[in-house]
C-alpha cells in the first residue's frame, strides 16, 4: 500500500521538484497566515480581507494565458526561477517595512499583486513541467503527491507561522517565507529533465491554437467551467476563517490558525485518498460526488455553533476540496499533451485561479451586509447545486 500511494516518488526529478517545493509552500502559507492577521488588525475590515485576495490571484486570471505561451516556447525551469526570485524579494521587502515600521496596507496589496503576476507565469510552468517527470500512467498519482506537498504545507505553515509571528513577530514569519524560495530555485538547477520547446510563430498564435485545442475537446471546456466555479465558490471559506475565529467564536489568531492547519490535515488526507486510487475508472463521477460532499461539509460548517464540530467539518471539506481539485486536474493533464501542456493549463489556471480573487471579492462585499455564515452557507448550498447540475445535466465530465 505504501509504494502504491507513494509510487511518483520513484521518479528522482519529481522527488527532489517535490522536496523543494514542499519547503517553500511551508513558508507561503507561514505568510499567508501572518497577513492575513495582519491585515484584519490594522484595518479590522472583513473586506480588505477579500481585497488582498483578490489582488493576490487577479494576475493569474490575467496573465496566465501568457504565462502558458511563454512555458511552451522556453526552458520551464529558467522562467519558474526568475518567478521564485520576484516572490522571494517581495517576502524580504515587506518584512524590512514591518521592521522599519513604516509598512502600510497599500504596500501590502501592492505586494500581493506583484506576487500574484509572478506565480500567473511560473503557475502554468511548474504544472507542465510535472507531467514530464513521470510517465503517464503515473502522472494521476504524481498530482495528488503534489497536492500533499502543498496541503501538508497548509498544516505545518499555518502551526509555524501563528507560533512564529505571535512569539518573534511578523518580521521573522515574511523573513522565513522569502528564504523557503530558496529551497526550490536550488532543486530547479538540480533537476536533470530539459524542455526543449518546439513552438513556432507569433505568441498570439500560439495563444490561439491552444484554445482551439481546449474548443475541441468539449470534455475540457466543461471541465474548465467547473474548476471556475468550485474555486469562485469554496476558497472563499479559507479566506475569512479569520471573521469566523473572531466574530463567531470569539477568538483569536490560534483558533484561526488551528482552523487553517486542520483543513490543511483533511487535505493531506484527501489527497493521499486519490494518490492509493491512482488511476482510477469514472474520475467524473468520483469527483462530482465529492463536489456534492464538500457543499454540504461548507453549509454544515457556516451554521455551526460549535467549535468542535467546525473543527470536524473543517478536516472533511479540506479533505472534499482538494480531492476534486486533484482528480479534475488530473482530467485535464491526461488529455493535453506535453508540447500544448503550458497554454492548456494557462487556460485551465486562468479558470481556476481566477476564480479565487472574483469570489473573494464578492463574498467579501456581502459578508459585512450578510454575515459570514450566511455567505459561506449560500456557497455550500451552491456547490451542491453544482455538483448535483454536473451529475444529472451537462455528463461530460460525469462520463469522464
């Protein structure tokens, strides 16, 4: 059973890209974690929350398109080393304005949009380079390992980062995530695998064939509109756990912390589910079922009283999300093939990434009006809406 959930790890290239990247995500999400409290206690606004997340993947949706051209037409590696190095001075320049004591929140908002433009163009690099370090009966398994790496990071991330900025301050939380990059340009020099790019003429024709590519595979355009949606409507309940530890528990940056790592712990969870799968028959319908799970998890969680049991909630959505997010995913990679890989899932970000900032920003414009468990609670009921619609309606992905 061990080899079988394991089984990418067999692959040198994609353990050490693996290792790196895991240390990283581990110091993003300390960041995460710290700026989140750091914006919601200087400006106590649920929706300067929203904002910040909004500016931090608004790039995705803008730039991945030409992110995912540029992946195609150079080597994946240099272009996500020049986007570790812009994450890494955007961690280093924040934490000099918190020690300097001049930092404001438009240097914060500021920073997240420059961080978000950098991931828009390494985000479709790292996704195709994946791919090419397996071989495709194994590449199901490799993208739920690559899911553990980064949701293992939501546990330990969070738990370091709430100890580290209550006890030492956020100057140590921004300085830590600026060195975790480092981690990962070093296994990216090291990996031996080369791609040799073959794409020919202009970029806006490249960008062209790529979605006539998607156009032709009426599978993946419904695919695309799924992960739009899934993200526009769950990640909004990550994104104000901190109104949730405050206003309805009445608590603080621990609990939310705690909250944020055992979501994390369900998606580690979850993911090790689909990589013990691996390939497995009827992906659609596994994941639309799981897609119905998660509503339900996410109302059940907005109208809980009880912190213990938001906390049980808490494991199995992180758990639900990340395993739809894994098997559609992999949906997508399976289809594509490598010399289009970078544009398909510059697309395929653009949906899903993009689907972040714009139900951010709209949950985050109702959640002073509404409330945050009545918000959370209208999107659960949504996701369930969705998944039950995909089941029953549109059997494209259902067939898959």
């Amino acid at each position: 059973m061990f080899s079988r959930v394991f089984k990418a790890f067999a692959y040198p290239d994609f353990r050490l890209l693996w290792t790196g990247a895991c240390v990283s995500s581990v110091g993003t999400w300390m960041q995460k974690v710290a700026q989140s409290w750091l914006i919601f206690e200087i400006s106590q606004s649920p929706f300067l929350l929203g904002v910040d997340a909004f500016l931090g993947e608004i790039p995705i949706f803008l730039f991945s398109l030409i992110g995912g051209v540029v992946a195609d037409r150079m080597d994946r590696r240099r272009l996500l080393i020049v986007s570790q190095l812009v994450q890494l001075s955007c961690a280093f320049l924040l934490a000099a304005l918190i020690g300097f004591g001049v930092v404001r929140i438009w240097h914060i908002l500021t920073l997240s949009f420059v961080v978000g433009t950098a991931q828009a163009f390494g985000g479709p690099a790292y996704q195709a380079l994946i791919p090419t370090l397996v071989r495709p009966n194994d590449l199901p398994n490799a993208i739920a390992l690559n899911s553990i790496q980064f949701n293992l990071a939501r546990v330990v991330g969070p738990a370091l980062g709430g100890i580290v900025f209550t006890k030492f301050g956020y100057v140590w939380c921004f300085s830590l995530n600026g060195l975790s990059y480092v981690a990962v340009i070093i296994t990216l020099l090291l990996l031996t695998n080369k791609f040799i790019p073959k794409a020919t003429g202009s970029m806006l024709d490249s960008m062209k064939e790529g979605i006539r590519f998607i156009r032709s595979h009426g599978s993946m355009e419904a695919l695309i509109a799924l992960a739009f949606l899934m993200t526009f409507l769950g990640i909004p309940l990550l994104t104000f756990l901190p109104v949730i530890a405050k206003e309805v528990f009445h608590q603080g940056p621990e609990v939310f912390t705690q909250l944020l790592s055992t979501s994390g712990a369900g998606a580690v969870f979850g993911a090790l589910v689909v990589a013990w799968l691996g390939n497995v028959r009827s992906k659609g319908k596994v994941a639309l079922s799981v897609l119905t799970l998660l509503g339900l998890g996410m109302t059940a969680f907005a109208l809980s009283k009880s912190l213990l049991l938001s906390f049980a909630l808490m494991f199995l959505t992180g758990a639900a999300l990340i395993a739809v997010f894994a098997m559609i995913s992999s949906l997508v990679q399976l289809i594509t093939g490598d010399e289009m890989r970078g544009r398909v899932m510059s697309v395929y970000n653009v949906a899903f990434r993009g689907g972040m900032p714009l139900g951010n920003l709209v949950s985050g414009y109702f959640v002073p009006i509404l409330t945050a468990p009545v918000v959370l609670a209208v999107n659960g009921v949504l996701l369930f809406a969705l998944g039950l619609y995909f089941f029953t309606m549109q059997r494209k992905v259902r067939d898959l």
